[in-house]
C-alpha cells in the first residue's frame, strides 16, 4: 500500500455541498470511496488558508490514486493536488541506491 495526500479546495458549488450536507458526511463518503478501491482513510482534516481539506490516504498504488484524484477534479466541485508520500524507510533505502548524476556546470 502507497500513502497519499490530497490537497483539496472547493469550488462554489463544492462549498454549497458541503454547507448542505456537513463535514462529516463527506468524510464518510471520501472513505467509502477509497475503501472501494482497496485503500482506506488515515486522516480528514478541515483547514482555513489556501486549501479547504487536508486527507491521508492508503491506497494500493498510483492507479487508484490517480483515478480517485481525476473524478474528484471533473466532478466540478474541488480541486485536488496529489502529492506521494514516502516513509522513512523508503528514504533510507532510496539513499542506498547509487544514481549517476552530474549536477549543472559541475
């Protein structure tokens, strides 16, 4: 399983939906959706600032993912940015694996 964080802010018509049905019946059905796809919900959380919705989600890999991100955005009613997370022990073994690079000028 591949974790994910959705950065999600809503539309006027998101915002609509979500003042007609409450906050936490979307997070009932955003963790219906990801369990329907293998995955489940680790975190929801509501924010003030650039983005209306902050979710960790554990999904069995970027297929998902992605397929889950797209019918969100054509949904019309947020927009959605996908970002990878990694784990500390995915780090340590992505330090171990030798990668021929030659910085810009060097």
């Amino acid at each position: 399983m591949a974790k994910y964080l959705w950065q999600v802010s809503y539309t006027h018509e998101g915002l609509k939906g979500l003042v007609k049905e409450g906050g936490s019946s979307r997070a009932k059905s955003i963790g219906k959706l990801a369990e329907s796809h293998g995955g489940k919900i680790e975190g929801f959380y509501y924010a003030f600032g650039d983005d209306d919705l902050y979710v960790i989600a554990d999904l069995p890999g970027n297929l998902e993912a992605s397929a889950i991100s797209l019918a969100i955005g054509a949904s019309g009613a947020a927009r959605v940015k996908t970002t990878v997370l990694l784990s500390p022990k995915e780090i340590d073994a992505a330090t171990k694996v030798k990668v021929a690079y030659r910085a810009p000028g060097a």
